[in-house]
C-alpha cells in the first residue's frame, strides 16, 4: 500500500535540450526512469521559431513524462530550475489517482 502521494510530471522542451534534460533526469529518477516522445507544440508566442515553424504553426519539442513520488517532487523542480533556468522549458505537474502494471 503506498502511503506517499504520486504525481505524473511533464516536461517539454526543444530538441536542442533533449541531452542535456536525459542527464539531468537521470540524475533523480533512477528508480522508476522516464519516457520520452517527439510532439508538435502549438502556442500563440513565435518568439524562437524558425520562419517554417511560423508557417505551420507547430514547434518540434521533445515531451519527457516520469511518475514522481511526492518526497522527490520538489527537488525535480528545483534541478531544472537551476539548471535551465531561462531556457523556456515548460512543465506541469498532476496528481496520479491510480496506477498498475496490468
């Protein structure tokens, strides 16, 4: 029975950063690891997109996804905003109400 709550972290960021976030992931989150997928954002801002980005309205990002226990939540937080501070990295944190291996 888990007594810690869980929490499914998402991360997107440019493909640039992919290296750089896998190392520092792995830095925290040996246990249960991570996963890792290409994904189309699409946002209002064409600040740092190429003129095709602008076009097709879509950036190529990378999307990182890992369940963290709650104890280790903060520190995740706290390494990428030391380290990619200013890198626009966006992040977003949900609360797991049930999960298995079936």
């Amino acid at each position: 029975m888990k007594h810690d709550k869980e929490y499914l972290v998402t991360i997107n960021v440019p493909p640039s950063l992919e290296e750089p976030l896998v190392d520092a992931l792995l830095t925290l989150e040996e246990e249960l690891g991570f996963s890792s997928f290409a994904v189309n954002a699409h946002h209002h801002e064409n600040k740092g997109l190429s003129l095709a980005e602008q076009v097709t309205g879509r950036q190529k990002q990378l999307r990182f996804q890992m369940y963290i226990d709650e104890n280790d939540l903060e520190a995740l937080v706290d390494k990428l905003k030391q380290e990619f501070s200013g890198s626009g990295i966006q992040y977003w944190v949900l609360p797991v109400l049930t999960s298995g291996v079936i």
